[in-house]
C-alpha cells in the first residue's frame, strides 16, 4: 500500500543547518581519508566519539524542527546503545536491512499487531465455564446497530476475537448484546460463537431445547391441525417459536392468549452458535540446541526414531494455524505428533541443518537469533531459501540472552526488534518466540504477547498443557547423548 505524507516547509533557519550538518560530515569524512594516498583500507564502520554524536544529533533536531534521528541527507542514523551510551550506524541505501553486527535500536519498531485481539482470544478459556453467555465475533467483522435490523445505526464495529455478552436473542438472526464499554447494541447472531469445552457442550445445548424458529418468509397459524383451518394470523420469519406439543406435521403454540397451530416443516430448531474448543493439549515438544557437540549427529538420530515409532513431526507454526482454525471449528491435532524445534542456528550450521532436514523429508521449527542476520552472517537470501523449503523460521530474541535477567525496556526491545528484523528477512509474519535459554515467567511472557507473539517455548518437562499456558510451552531439551529409550520416555510421558 502506498502510503502519501505531507511534508512540512522549513524555514530559511532549518535549510541553513542542515547544510551546516552535511558541511560538517563532509568535513570529517575528508579529515579521516586525508592523507591516506592511494592505500584506502576497505570501509567500514565509522566510530564517532560521544561528543561528536550529542553535536550531530542537535543538528538534527534543529535541522527536522523536532527530535529527529536521521542527520539530513547522510544516511548516517543516530540511536542509544543498550546501555543508554549514544551509538551510529552506518546504513549503505535507504531501507537496508542491519547487519548482524547491528546493535538494537534505543526505540521498539513499529509492528503489525492486528492479530493481536485475536491471539489473546486464542489463549483465552471458555466463557462458558464462568457461566457467561460471552460470545466471540468468528467473522472477519461484525457490525453492532442501534436496531434488529441491517438499516438501523452503527453503533460499533467489532473484529474477528472481540468479545461480547449476548443479553438475550432477539430472534433467530438477531442478539442483543453488551460491549465491553457496556454500550449496548444488535448484531446478527450468526457471525458470533460461545467458546465451549465438551464437557459444556451438553449442557449449553439443552438450554435451548425445545425453541424452534420460522425458516421461511411467514408462517400461517391456524385453528386446526389442518391446513384448510380458520386462518388466525401469521408469525414472521426468524420469530422464535416454543410448541406446547408437536409431531411430525404440526406443532401446537400459543398464539396471541389462545392457542393455534402451525405447520413444523416451517419450523427449525433454534441453536446459536457453539464452538467447542479444545483447552488440553498432549503435544510433545522435542528441541534440539544445534551448539551443543554431538547435536547435528543427533538430529537424523532423531528423525529416524520419530518416523521408526510412527510419530508425525510438525512445527509451531503448523500448530499455530491449527489454533486460528479452531475458532472457526472443532479441529484437533494428530495424537502421534511431535513438535521438533531447533536452537542455536548460526550462518555456520545452518546449511548442514537444512541439508538434514530436507533429506529426510521433514520440516522443524529453526529459532534464530536476529543478531545472526547480515550480508556477513545469515543473508536474506538464506533465511528465504529456509522457507522455500517448507522450514518454519522464528524468532530466538536478538542477543540470546536470558530475557528474565533484563530490564522491562531491555526485554520489550529485545523482542520486538528481533520480530521485526526476522520478519523483514523472511518476509512473512512471525509468530513464535523461542526464549533464549528457555528464559521466561509472567513478565517476559506479557512482553511476548504486547510484541504480538502467538505462542511462546521455554524449557518445561512436560508434553501437556493448557490454552492459557501457550505463550509458555514446555518443551523437552534433548540431549545430543540422549539414548532411543530416554527419547521415547519423553514423547509417551
């Protein structure tokens, strides 16, 4: 999408120091070559002292009116260094992607948090088990109106995974619901869900026993079981109906203080929509630190044992798209699946991994730290070709350091910078982080869900868990001289 900004004029005070900071930058560029006659050393980094970045960052706030970081026209980006030490970089055209030499930037960038609402929804229980009628929106979007009808006033507009407390069903088409902002409001009933276990599941659907509705335009109600009867009126279509008896033809229904009868092939039993929804998961995690000695030898070991015991192996992001299919309807995964996740990758076990892994006809989940990333490191073209090849590629922080052992600003960077820097490599979203050295409590795991992370990996014996632990999955960490038997130990619990 192309997006259009209005630029704003500057003054004759801005332009002159901007020329002031390109005069000072050409300036210091001619010193550092002057002299070097014909044996220039290969270019690099370019180091500037603390005074000479305070100097060129209060030129560019003077020269953009504001607190600016790009100094005008050199390509030269200014930024804080983790420890709050003012740092540059260097950048070789507009949009490069950082090297894997590149610091973390003192600002989180902009992310795509759209799934956000959706993702918390994910990892929410049933609204049942509280005994709420909370509905879920399961459509792209549902509109909330001032009426029962489809011309009335927008009141609202929800997305798909807000979440509404239905008051009552208006009809079959209609409910009317509160907002979390306890606004209240219609919208048609079919593009909202209750979020139900199976052991709800009974429960919820005899609370709407015996309630029909009309299915077609009208319904005639008439004296008799007998369509040449005395007509006593008519229901309209969507209206609910609760038959005082009925059989395969004709239902008896109180009708205006008396009562009348109608024909049932114009009935439909009522339901709303329930969507049962898996909250107990028994899916093996079994991951590999590639640094570890003896780990690449392991890793077709592994893969022979998995398929050898008929197991299936899968990825996070293969369990991802199963729990965004699950707000739509009731799937489950394969009770012989197991999750292999690998660690640890670096531009200089990657391709072996890779090999391994293709040979073998399998795909994994490849962590990767964003510091690997660069034209010296892991190159774009690496992480893409990953891709091609069916690897799931996700995020393993940035500097792979223990995230609990950070400060609330050092974690947030940490994970939102290697989100995007992975994301711009692989040019698809990432939903999964895997924490550095299996780091991670509640803090680091709301960080994760701020940073619009959908699951998350730490270390954890376990092959069980919940849907509110999904940002905190266990997983079993396999040792490179693990025996066959320790393996299967794992997976079968």
């Amino acid at each position: 999408m192309v997006r259009y900004h209005t630029v704003p004029r500057r003054s004759a005070a801005s332009v002159t120091a901007r020329s002031l900071v390109v005069f000072l930058l050409i300036a210091s560029f001619g010193i550092l070559f002057a002299g070097c006659g014909a044996q220039i050393p290969p270019e690099k980094d370019f180091s500037f002292t603390a005074q000479d970045v305070a100097r060129f960052r209060e030129l560019a706030r003077q020269a953009q009116g504001g607190s600016g970081s790009q100094v005008a026209g050199s390509g030269v980006y200014l930024e804080n260094s983790p420890d709050g030490a003012p740092a540059a970089r260097v950048l070789t055209g507009s949009g490069a992607l950082p090297t894997a030499n590149t610091a973390l930037s003192g600002e989180a960038p902009v992310l795509d948090l759209s799934l956000a609402k959706t993702y918390d929804a994910i990892r929410s229980g049933p609204a049942a088990a509280a005994g709420q009628d909370v509905y879920q929106v399961t459509n792209e979007f549902v509109n909330v109106r001032s009426a029962p009808n489809i011309t009335a006033v927008q009141v609202a507009r929800l997305t798909q995974g807000n979440a509404v407390t239905v008051l009552s069903f208006v009809d079959a088409a209609w409910a009317k619901v509160r907002l979390p902002d306890s606004r209240e409001g219609y919208v048609s009933q079919r593009y909202i869900s209750k979020i139900v276990s199976e052991d709800q599941l009974a429960k919820e659907k005899s609370v709407f026993k015996g309630k029909y509705f009309v299915n077609f335009g009208f319904v005639n109600v008439r004296k008799a079981a007998d369509s040449e009867s005395e007509l006593m009126g008519t229901i309209p279509g969507q209206a609910f109906v609760t038959p005082l008896s009925n059989d395969t033809n004709w239902a008896r229904i109180p009708f205006q203080g008396k009562e009348g009868y109608v024909a049932m092939k114009y009935l439909s039993p009522f339901l709303p929509n329930l969507l049962v929804r898996q909250y107990t998961f028994t899916l093996p995690v079994l991951q590999l630190k590639m640094s570890q000695e003896g780990a690449m030898a392991a890793l077709p070991r592994t893969i022979a044992l998995l398929k050898k015991n008929g197991y299936s192996i899968t990825t996070l992001r293969d369990f991802g798209n199963l729990l965004l299919k699950q707000q739509q309807q009731d799937v489950r995964i394969d009770p012989k699946t197991v999750v292999l996740a690998l660690s640890d990758i670096t531009a200089g076990n990657v391709k072996e991994i890779s090999d391994t892994l293709i040979s073998s006809s399998v795909s994994a989940t490849l962590f990767i730290a964003s510091k690997e990333l660069g034209m010296d490191s892991m190159t774009q073209k690496t992480v893409m070709t990953l891709i091609a090849n069916g690897l799931d590629i996700e995020s393993g922080g940035h500097t792979g350091e223990d995230l609990r052992s950070q400060t609330n600003a050092q974690v947030d960077l940490e994970l939102r910078q290697s989100r995007k820097l992975l994301e711009d490599y692989a040019g698809r979203s990432v939903m999964v982080i895997g924490y550095p050295q299996g780091g991670v409590n509640d803090r680091v795991m709301k960080a994760a869900a701020d940073a619009g992370y959908l699951l998350g990996i730490g270390i954890a014996p376990d092959r069980t868990f919940q849907r509110d632990q999904l940002l905190r999955l266990p997983s079993f960490l396999v040792s490179p001289k693990a025996t066959d038997q320790e393996v299967l130990a794992m997976i079968k619990g």
